[in-house]
C-alpha cells in the first residue's frame, strides 16, 4: 500500500491492490488491516481530491483511477464520497 502512496497515478498497482484486498476478505479468518486502512484514509484526504480536479478538468486517466480507488476503499470498509 505504501507504494501507491507515492504512485498513486498507478492504475494497475491500483487495481492489484483492489483484487488482493477481495481476495483478503473471502478468507476464512480475520485480517488486520488498520495500516492499510490508514494509508487509504490518508490518499482519501489528500490523494483523492487531486484526482477529482482532474477530472473536473477532463482528464481521462483520473477518470480511469476513481473507480478502482473507490472500490477499494469498499474493500476496506471505507466510505468515500
């Protein structure tokens, strides 16, 4: 997770983030996923915003990387919006 912070232009990493984070919460015990959890919350606070401008702004890519964003944030218990 830390790797999107500092790439968070990274659509693919992006999206192997939210299949892993499925596949977390198909197991059949527990995962403690706080950290994970705190970087999310912190992209939402700072990341998340910047993309909404470029996508007010017409661009494509934002556009392409709010919906994997949000579904992860889904997957991790996270309400965006």
């Amino acid at each position: 997770m830390a790797r999107i912070v500092t790439t968070p232009e990274d659509i693919d990493f992006l999206k192997e983030l939210l299949a892993a984070a499925e596949m977390l919460r198909k197991l059949p015990l527990p995962v403690d996923l706080w950290k994970v959890q705190n970087l999310y919350h912190e992209m939402l606070k700072s990341t998340y915003p910047e993309f909404q401008k470029k996508i007010q702004q017409g661009d494509e890519a934002a556009e392409k990387w709010l919906n994997p964003f949000v579904s992860l944030g889904q997957q991790l218990s996270i309400r965006v919006g």
